[in-house]
C-alpha cells in the first residue's frame, strides 16, 4: 500500500496521505515523496490545481516520532520540504486534525477547505521543538504576532470554526459538506485562468510573506540546535510515556 496516493482527474493532482493507523505521520520518506509529487506538479502542464489530503480520521498528525532513537532519525531539512512553493493553486482538504509538521504543510497551501470536526495544533512545544515548515511566517502573516505567539507556545489546538474566526483557514463547513465542498473549489480552480492565478499566487505570497525564505532558514538552524538538546530528548520520552515532560532548559 503507497503511503502517498496520487492520482490526476479533470486537471487536478489529488495527494493522499495514506498511513491512516498512524493518523498520517510524515516519516523522512513520506515527507520527500510529497515534495518530489509537488514538484513535478509544478512543471506539468497537464496539473491545473493540486489538493492535498489525508485518509481515515487525520489530516497528518506531525512527523513521526514512535519507536526507538526516533530522534536520532530526525532532520530538520525534512520539515521544510513541506513548505515548497508551487507556482500552481494548492488546495489542504483538511479532513481532520492538522498537528505539528503537518498544520504547517496545511497553511502553506494557497487555500484551505476544513471539516467543522477538524483542527489545528502547532505541538511542537509539547516535545521541547519550535515550529517549523515555514509556519512562524505563514502563522504570523494569516493571524498576528500575538495569536501566532500563543498558539505556538501554548500548544493549544484550535478547532475549525475557531482557526477559520481568526482568518488562519479560509473555509470551514459541516462534516457531511466537506467532499462536496473540496469538489467546488477544485473544479473552480482546475478551470480557473493559470496564468492569472500563478501571478495571483506570486504576488500575494510577496506582499504577505516576505520573510518565508529566511523564516525557514531560522527554523531549520534553530530546530538541529534543539533536536541535540535533552529536553526534546525528555519531550519524546514522555510522549511515548504518556505523561507531562519535565524540561530543564538543557
């Protein structure tokens, strides 16, 4: 079974994360397989609009931390293959909880869809990690400082209408509209003028965010500064534990 399904339908790119069991964890090979997907997205002509997803009850719940010497097998790279930009429509069909690396990927899209049931977690801080994929800029630019600074610190999630009431998401609708919905904006975008779109999407993206570039750039050097520390050691640790970290600065 392919951890990332692909499939092309009436001018657009459908990318499904398929590890349903473990709520779609982006492993290191994961995480490349949907950059590389996005990439050639990019440079075929064929490729009108491209919508990511997930299967089962996830949207993606983060990078994947389970097993052992997990973080021995971290790269901070990987996390900002998430957050490559495209000079096509993306649309995040967010089918159910964006968590960690995984909100990232969601609100790097130029367009998000969400079910009522779904939410948006940066939980970075939960494991001793600051976010990345490019979210302290895209964050920052969708709802403020102060929100930006509170959901990353706090590491409390936000439900969809809640994300959607502070201009973080663009839409949110019921459950049961949600394919229905996701099919609207697709198709509206698959028809949709390319060429208006990429400049749309470019000059947005320049007035908005301008410090995407060196915002990854401090997120991928401030990450490995944290990923050798003992208090991310401590946060995997008590994630798998089940229990409240004990961080110490060290």
């Amino acid at each position: 079974m392919a951890e990332l399904e692909s499939r092309v339908e009436d001018g657009a790119l459908w990318l499904t994360l398929n590890r349903p069991e473990a709520y779609n964890a982006l492993t290191d090979e994961l995480a490349v397989t949907l950059a590389e997907a996005l990439e050639r997205a990019g440079a075929d002509d064929d490729v009108r609009v491209v919508v990511v997803t997930g299967s089962g009850a996830a949207f993606c719940a983060g990078a994947d931390i389970s097993g052992e010497h997990s973080h021995e097998r971290f790269d901070a790279s990987t996390m900002d293959r998430a957050s490559r930009i495209i000079p096509k429509p993306v649309v995040a069909a967010v089918n159910g909880v964006a968590a960690g690396v995984g909100c990232s990927a969601a609100l790097a899209a130029g367009v998000v869809v969400a079910k009522e049931s779904a939410s948006f977690l940066l939980a970075f801080a939960r494991i001793g990690l600051m976010p990345d994929g490019g979210a302290t800029a895209t964050v920052a630019a969708s709802i403020g400082r102060a929100r930006a600074m509170r959901m990353a610190m706090l590491a409390e999630p936000l439900t969809a209408s809640e994300a959607h009431a502070a201009g973080l998401i663009a839409t949110v609708v019921p459950d049961d509209e949600f394919e229905a919905e996701v099919a609207r904006v697709v198709h509206r975008l698959a028809g949709g003028p390319p060429l208006a779109f990429a400049a749309t999407k470019r000059a947005v993206n320049a007035a908005t965010l301008t410090e995407l570039d060196g915002a990854l750039e401090r997120e991928k050097v401030g990450q490995t500064v944290l990923l050798r520390t003992t208090d991310f050691a401590e946060g995997l640790r008590a994630f798998t534990e089940k229990r409240r970290p004990d961080f110490h600065g060290e």
